[in-house]
C-alpha cells in the first residue's frame, strides 16, 4: 500500500501491484519497460463498516517483440482484472450473497457498500 486516507464514512488507499514486470496478452513476451503509470479506481469489500474504495497504480508496460501487433499493455493482478471496477473478493461476496440467500438484490448491494439510485431500482 503507498497511502491510505479516511474521509467522512469512505476509506480510500492507493495500492500498486508488487511484480514490475508482465506478459504481453497478445505474444506472451515479459516486459518491465514502463511507459506510464495510470490510476484505475475500484470497490473492495467494506472496511469497518465504511465503503472502501482502493485506487491502483498500474503499469502500463511496452510490448518489446517487435512483430506483435500490440504495442502497449496494462498490467493485471488475480484480485484486480483488466477492466474490473471491483476486486474479485468484492465480486465473490455479492455473487455469494446473491445465490446463498433469497434477498433482493438492492439489499445485496447495500450490504456490499454500493448505494443504488431508486431510478434504478425495480418495484414490483
């Protein structure tokens, strides 16, 4: 973790993966040459009852075969897929919530620290 803050009832932390390195999804060629670093900002799981909110540094890597169509690539992690905006210990905890229980799905998501607009909620 590079910085944590608390602010009002959400938690925030800045987070970057530890590996500096990654495969090209399209070659597979391992590549550590960084070409910049954008932050991505994704849901975690509730941290002592407050909304968590974790903001990742991730690598954009340079694909260095020079016949791979594909010039640049972002680095992924297990808990952290490539476009995710949860992490996986998120995603398993509604998905558990959801198949576990009969329980709505705005509860589910309130438990799991996301507010639904009512526009989007459906009453039957």
């Amino acid at each position: 973790m590079l910085s944590a803050e608390h602010a009002g009832d959400t938690r925030a932390a800045l987070v970057e993966p530890v590996g500096c390195e990654g495969a090209c999804p399209d070659c597979g060629v391992l590549s550590s040459r960084v070409q910049a670093r954008p932050i991505h900002r994704v849901r975690d799981v509730q941290c002592g009852g407050a909304p968590l909110e974790i903001r990742v540094r991730k690598r954009r890597l340079a694909c260095l075969e020079p016949e791979c169509p594909r010039r640049s690539f972002v680095q992924t992690t297990d808990e952290i897929r490539l476009r995710s905006r949860l992490t996986s210990m998120l995603v398993a905890g509604i998905v558990a919530g959801l198949s576990t229980e009969l329980r709505a799905v705005s509860g589910v998501a309130a438990a799991a620290g996301r507010v639904m607009d009512n526009s989007h909620a459906r009453h039957r």
